[in-house]
C-alpha cells in the first residue's frame, strides 16, 4: 500500500493528469484507478485547500480569504509519505448559495461515489453546523471511512485551544465513533497526526483485489492476446494489457505477448503448456478457436469485473438480456471519455450484438465520464465499460445504486462473452461465477 514512494525528501511525487477520461501518463506513473481517493469536503472558507497544500507540502490548490474559491471538484494525483501514490480531491463548499451554489453541491456529491476516504474539514471556531452534520449522514449512509479535520487551531486563544479543541473531539468520538484530528494547516501543526489517521482507515488487504496473480504461479506462462486497437494510445499498450503484465511479472510468471493473428503460432513454439490465456474481449471468437480446450482461457475484462466490479453480478446482467422486451431502454456507460471510431465497441457493435441476440426493438443511451446517470431505474440494462480508468469504490457504487433500483448491470468483456456464447469457457477459471452462470434466470 504505501510502497513507491518517489522522495524521501519531500515526500510527494506529482502527476499530470488530463481529466478523468484524458489521462496522459508513462508507463512508470500510477494510473488513477489504483490510487487512494482521499476527499475533502467542508463549508466555504473552511481550509480544504490549505490542509491539501500541508498534506502535500506543495502550494497545490488555490487558497484565498474569498468565500467559494473552489467551483469543481479538483483532481491531484500524487505519491505522499507514508501514504503512498493518491488522489486528492479539492471540493466545492457544501453551503454554497445560489442556484450556481446548487449545481456545485451537487458535483460535491458526486466525489462522495469514488472517495476512498472521507475528511470532512471544519472550523474549529465556529464548530459543526447543519451542513457539516447532513454530510456526516451521508458520510454514514454511504459507509465511507470518514475523518473529522478540525482546522485553524491556531486561531483560537490558550483558555479556548485547552477547552473547545478537545470539547468537540470528545463529542464527536461519542456520537460518531470516528477519528478526530486538530491541525493548523496554515502553521503546519498536526499535519503528521492527520496522515496516521488516513492510513488507520485505509485498507490493505490489496491481495483481494490482484487482477490475475491469484490464479497463477512463479514460472507459469500466461499468453496475452493484444490487438492493436485503433483507439488505442499511439505507441502503447491500452491500460489493462499494462496493469495485467505488472500483475504477472510481480507473481514471478511469464508473460507472453501476441496478437490474436499470431496465437496458433505462439502457443505450438511454447516449451510447455501456458496456465492461462487472457484476451481482448473483441477476438474472443478467434482466441477461443485458436485456443486448446485443455488451456485456461478468459478476458480482460472479466478479470477487471472481478477486480472493479462485482463478477457475480455481472454475470446477473448478462443472463438479464433473455428478459429484454421491445421499448426496454438500455444504458451504455463508460467511466471516461475518449476519441470514438467509426466501429466503436461501446457505441455500435454492442448495441448490434445485443439486437442480433434478442431480435428486439430496444432504444439505446450512452453516457460517458465522471458523472453517472441520476435516473437509473428507466433502463431495462446497463452495460458498463471495463472501468480501467476508475477506482474500485467508483465502480462498485454505480453496481450499487443499479441493484437499488433492481436494474441488471453487466460489463463489456462478460455481455460480448455471453452474446458470442463462450462465457462459461471465459469463466472456467472461475468455478463458483460458473455455477452462477448456470442456474436458472
């Protein structure tokens, strides 16, 4: 959890990064999707964007005496001692005004879905209010690790720093059972007790969450099947074909890299059997074919459905298609934005493969980036993009809110898998996903 870190000097290590949907990295830098989410919410003039500049050591986010300095969400993707690489995430003040105030609240909100951590930032002069107690609540409701950051002792008097600092810590503890911590940010004070409480709440069971490094061995063979895609960045390997060679290199196995032209080849030059082969989920049919019946075989996708996601219900959406109706709406979302082509998975072939499987009359919408869809429950379906691009606590709320309103919800690489009938070979790997797969709808 807290390995890479880039300066024991300094200890932070900034990333460029381009919007949620644009990211413009190397090779060596972290993505986004598995960085630590750490956001700051509070009132107007609160201090959020002076405890990020303590945080960081850095003059990161703008500070100004100026009520409402921050409209957006601001996204900083960096590497902090101890903590390790995240992203914080600068707010609009929770008691904004006006109708514009309104719509920045709202966007306030939305950071609540992909926060790994929560610091509810608050002026310790002028005590919790109703605003901080509703973000509390939802803080709750929504079962993030939450850490109450009481800024701006310095400002208080020796008699009122000996009496309201450690009054309200007490009551918060109490009522709430979270941690508290006094800090100035401005002096640089309780900057070290602030960092402890963040990595207290953070989990580190990361073994959970591997992409393929569970179902293999040192020395294994693993065969990648890499398109080159288009779409894809120019001179690159898409996100998850990266992340995917890292996760076997760090188990000690051997990654072999091909195209899908190329695996028949590959496979009878191999010394030895692979363990697995893993493939872009639009040559499923080739790999399949090409690929020996005594050889594991899966998707990219579904292995990010289980790191991301929630592989179970995916698998609940796609078995969902048998029960599309004509009319039924269906919702294509994708976690980030990109340049489509003219043969777009997301928005031509998936729609033409759901048609052609159902023979149904269905209407079909597309949303794309940060900001999922407010009204859920008109669809029939969601199909959702792999979520490369997002961390696991932004996927897993969006499967959340889709089982509120008992709307199946399903991923690229598991609906092409289950249209093209080669999900239970994809899922092979996967024992108890395919006894899911095969009860009755």
């Amino acid at each position: 959890m807290f390995e890479g870190i880039k300066s024991e000097i300094s200890g932070i290590h900034t990333v460029p990064v381009n919007g949620p949907g644009g990211i413009e990295m190397s090779l060596n830098e972290t993505p986004r999707g598995v960085r630590v989410h750490i956001a700051l919410f509070g009132k107007r003039n609160a201090g959020k964007s002076s405890v990020i500049n303590a945080i960081t050591g850095q003059e990161t986010a703008i500070v100004s005496e100026v009520e409402g300095t921050t409209t957006d969400p601001v996204f900083k993707s960096m590497e902090i001692l101890p903590i390790g690489p995240c992203v914080m995430i600068d707010t609009a003040g929770i008691d904004d005004v006006g109708k514009l105030g309104e719509l920045r609240i709202k966007k306030t909100l939305e950071v609540l879905d992909i926060a790994d951590v929560a610091l509810l930032i608050v002026d310790v002069k002028k005590g919790i209010s109703d605003d901080d107690r509703l973000i509390l609540d939802k803080f709750k409701e929504k079962k993030k690790p939450i850490i109450v950051v009481l800024n701006k002792i310095d400002t208080l008097e020796n008699d009122d720093h000996q009496r309201i600092a450690p009054s309200l810590k007490e009551t918060l503890n109490e009522i709430l059972n979270i941690p508290v911590v006094a800090m100035s940010a401005l002096k640089k004070q309780g900057i070290k007790e602030l960092k402890n409480a963040i990595i207290s709440v953070i989990s580190e069971d990361e073994d959970k969450f591997k992409i393929v490094g569970d179902l293999i061995n040192a020395g294994d063979f693993v065969v990648l099947v890499t398109p080159i895609d288009t779409a894809a960045p120019k001179g690159r390997l898409i996100l998850p074909q990266q992340q995917t060679i890292r996760d076997i290199l760090e188990s000690d196995a051997i990654a072999i890299v091909t195209k899908e032209y190329e695996l028949r080849e590959t496979l009878s030059n191999l010394a030895k059997k692979p363990k697995l082969v893993i493939t872009d989920s639009q040559v499923f049919l080739k790999v399949a074919a090409d690929t020996p019946k005594d050889i594991l075989m899966t998707s990219f996708s579904i292995l990010f459905a289980r790191q991301k996601g929630d592989l179970t219900e995916f698998i609940k959406g796609a078995k969902a298609i048998e029960t599309l109706k004509d009319g039924d709406k269906i919702l294509i979302a994708e976690g980030c934005t990109h340049h489509k082509q003219s043969d777009d998975i997301g928005s031509v072939k998936i729609p033409r493969w759901i048609r052609q499987r159902t023979g149904k009359q269905l209407e079909f919408e597309f949303s794309a980036g940060a900001t999922f869809t407010d009204d859920i429950k008109k669809y029939a379906l969601i199909v959702h993009c792999g979520a490369c691009m997002m961390n696991r606590t932004g996927m897993l709320s969006r499967i959340e809110r889709a089982n509120h309103h008992h709307v199946p919800i399903v991923n690229y690489g598991i609906l092409i898998a289950y249209v093209q009938g080669l999900l239970p070979r994809a899922l092979e790997p996967f024992p108890l996903a395919k006894m899911i797969l095969e009860e009755d709808l």
